[in-house]
C-alpha cells in the first residue's frame, strides 16, 4: 500500500505521486508516438493523447 510523501513536512497524497509519474510515462512515449504517426489516426490528436494518459493514470492507480 502505498502512503502519503512528504516533502519538506507537507504531506503530498498518493493521486498526485500517480498523476506526475503519469505525466512522466505520457511524455516518455510522446517520441513513440510521433514516430508511429499518432497525429494522422486521430481526428483531435491532443484529445486522444489526454485519454492515453488517463488510462496511464487508471493502470497505476490500480497496479501499484
């Protein structure tokens, strides 16, 4: 189970870990997808690119 971080004596919630390292996944695959041409599938690139990560963020809310 995962528990709060703190930083500099403020508890930071377990959502904010998950939606930074989100973020960080999300940006980690951006040169994948541009290299698979992920902007010619969709008709509203940066839409589908929001519903990738929240499917990112729903896999590490329910993995880790």
């Amino acid at each position: 189970m995962f528990h709060e971080l703190t930083i500099g004596g403020v508890l930071v919630s377990p959502f904010v870990v998950y939606a930074a390292l989100a973020l960080a996944i999300l940006l980690a695959l951006r040169p994948l997808l541009r290299l698979l041409r992920f902007e010619r599938v969709f008709a509203n690139p940066p839409l589908a690119e929001a519903g990738i990560y929240m499917c990112i963020l729903a896999l590490l809310i329910v993995l880790v």
